[in-house]
C-alpha cells in the first residue's frame, strides 16, 4: 500500500503544481496587461514625486499571485488529478492496482487523504498569505496612484457606546495606514444630532482609540425656552473647537477600516467574523460579509469535492485517443464550480438566505454530483 500511495501521490503532486503553475501564468499575464496603462503615472508621498514604473507594476502582479493561487486551488485539484486518473486508467495502470487488492472506497480514502492536505494548504493560504499580500498590493497602489478609497464617499461604520450612537465616514486609507477625509456623527438616544468631528486624518492608536489630526468639533445645543412668548419651542444653538490632536475612543480597529474600505474576500477569516459581530451589535446589516465569512470557511472543503469529483475518471474505458477530452470536461467542471461559487453568494445577498446555505450551495452540490459519479459508474459498473 505505501508502494501505491507513493506512485499516486507523486504524479497527482507534480500534475497539480503543474496545472497551478500555468493558470498562475496566465492569470498574471492578464493582470500585467490590465496595470501597463497605469505606468508613468506620478503620485506625491512624503513630500516628494513618485512615479509609478515597470517593476512597481510586476511587484504589484506579484503580490496578487497569493490571491489567484487561493481561487485556483480546487481547479488545480481537479484538473491535475483528472489528468493523472484518465491517464493511469489509459495506460492500465489503475487496472493493475485494482487487481492487486486497490478496491475504490481505499482508492477514495487515498485521495481524500490527499485532499486533506490541499484544504490545509488552501486554508494558510487564503487567510495568512493573500490578505497581508492583498493589502501590500493595494498600499503599494496607493503610494503611487492616490489613496485607497471606495466609491465617493469612502466606508461608512456605525458605533454604539454607553450613551451615545457614531456614525464614523473614512474617505480613504493612506500608504502609511492613516485615514484620511473623517467624519463621526454623534447622536443621542432620541437619535438627534449631538456634535459633529471632522478631521483630515487619523492615526490608529494602540489603546482602542484613534487620534483625530487637525480636528474640528461642532457641538450642537437645544435647550428648552424659559421665555413666555416663546413657550414650548426650544432654543438651539452651536459651539466649535479647534484642536490639533484629539483622542476619540473607540473599538473599530484597523482591520474593520479595511474590511470596509477593501474587498471582504481578500480578508482573514477572523477579521470578517470581527466584523460581522460589529455590525450585528450595532444594528447594520451584515448579509454581504456573513457570505464571505462562510465562503471563507467551505471554499478550502471544495478541495475536497474535486478529488472525489475525479475518482470515476480512473475507472474510464478506452484504449486509443488522448485524455484531451477529460482534460476539457475537468477544466469546464472547476469553471462552472467556480462561477457557482459567485453567482450564489450574489444570489443569496438578494434573496436574504441563509449566509450558510448560501456559501456552501455550490460546494453541497458538486459533492453530491461527485457522489452520484462515484456511485454509479465506480461502485455499480
């Protein structure tokens, strides 16, 4: 058996390093090609002039590959290990293993063993390595082409302390990790405005706070009329300070501002649940980050699915032609996998399901497409 599990672990290895190696080719080809056009372009940090040049875009391609090899895994997967199975069951080789004791819930234990191992690897890699790659990328962007921002208006937050409600507006996030363009409303529990905090940046301290730059506050006042004529109505009035520092406290941290202000799919899985928590306790709506925690937690399993997916491919029949046609099918199979994956989350973001079910629809499916596979054309033929 370690004879076996050495033969097929080593070409299903290779095959898949193989695989992942030109999809990542290609994909960083295509990011190339798309950042050429931001070449030569000037941006100023830190007092001076920075232009945006060629190794500044292939660094920039480079810090993406982390993210493509997290997207491809299960692709990887299948199609590497179609491309082994359709071959050994070409060559006779699988029939020689099943001849000599290989029965096919042992050739599936030995896949799903494998499979384990892509799931922990895809698992590292899509919450330690893409999100600090991803974010290096997008400062690296930054740095050269302006601030990180989303739409016009940048990444709004809500937060509720002991007396009183915020509603915190970032525009933009800086190279250095310094938000810039802020505005916090304050609000009473009647849900009036109390005061308003401007500032044109803001530094994140170490002690549940940030530090407001170049801050102005407007304090808004409404006090009853102790006038006769005027009784029942309410004076108003307004107050506002300068300051050049302000300490304001608070428990959005550094990486709530970047869920908001990046893409959810890039963060860690931690970072997300942080943030899904955040905004249950502050009454926003949490649909669209809820998908992405749980696609975080299901997409490393879909790892899973291929390897048994590509199972029935080693108890193919025929002798004479290529395994192009395999090869094909397993590349159309991974791209619908992978689409699914998509459009459900978009799907289930409209339509309000359950973020669960919504995450793992396209993964519950495909297992039981690769069930019904093994089933029928390995246990039953």
């Amino acid at each position: 058996m370690k004879t076996v599990r050495k033969l097929i672990y080593g070409e299903v290895w290779v095959s898949i390093l193989l695989v992942g190696i030109g999809f990542l080719a290609l994909f960083s080809l295509f990011d190339l090609v798309d950042d050429l056009k931001n070449i030569g372009q000037k941006s100023m940090f830190a007092g001076a002039e920075q232009v945006y040049q060629l190794r500044h875009s292939l660094l920039y391609v480079a810090l993406l590959g982390p993210s493509h090899i997290y997207e491809l895994m299960p692709i990887s997967v299948l199609i590497g290990t179609i491309m082994v199975m359709a071959r050994m069951a070409k060559t006779s080789e699988f029939t020689i293993l099943r001849t000599s004791g290989l029965d096919p819930w042992r050739a599936l234990r030995l896949l799903l063993v494998m499979g384990s191992v892509f799931v922990v690897l895809s698992f590292a890699v899509g919450d330690y390595l893409s999100p600090v790659a991803q974010r290096t990328a997008q400062l690296l962007k930054a740095k050269y082409q302006g601030r990180i921002t989303v739409g016009q208006t940048g990444a709004w937050l809500k937060e509720k302390q002991l007396y009183n409600n915020y509603v915190v507006n970032v525009r933009a996030l800086s190279p250095a990790n310094e938000m810039q363009g802020i505005r916090i409303y304050e609000y009473d529990n009647k849900g009036l405005v109390v005061s308003l905090t401007e500032a044109g940046a803001a530094q994140f301290a170490t002690d549940q706070s940030w530090t407001l730059l170049k801050a102005e506050r407007t304090e808004f006042l409404i006090r009853p009329s102790t006038d006769s004529l005027n009784k029942g109505l309410d004076k108003a009035s307004m107050t506002r300070t300068r300051v050049d520092s302000l300490r304001w406290p608070t428990e959005i941290s550094a990486e709530m501002v970047s869920v908001a202000l990046l893409k959810p799919d890039q963060m860690a899985t931690i970072d997300l649940f942080n943030y899904v928590q955040h905004l249950k306790a502050n009454g926003q709506s949490s649909q669209r980050y809820e998908i992405e925690f749980w696609k975080k937690v299901f997409y490393p399993l879909s790892c899973l699915v291929m390897v048994i997916l590509s199972l029935p491919f080693a108890y193919l029949h025929f002798r004479a032609g290529g395994i192009a046609t395999y090869v094909f099918a397993g590349v159309m199979i991974g791209i619908s996998f992978f689409l699914l994956n998509n459009v459900f989350g978009h799907i289930g973001n409209l339509q309000k399901w359950e973020p669960w079910l919504a995450a793992a629809a396209p993964g519950l499916l495909y297992t039981g497409i690769s069930l019904t596979a093994f089933g029928w054309l390995v246990l039953r033929r």
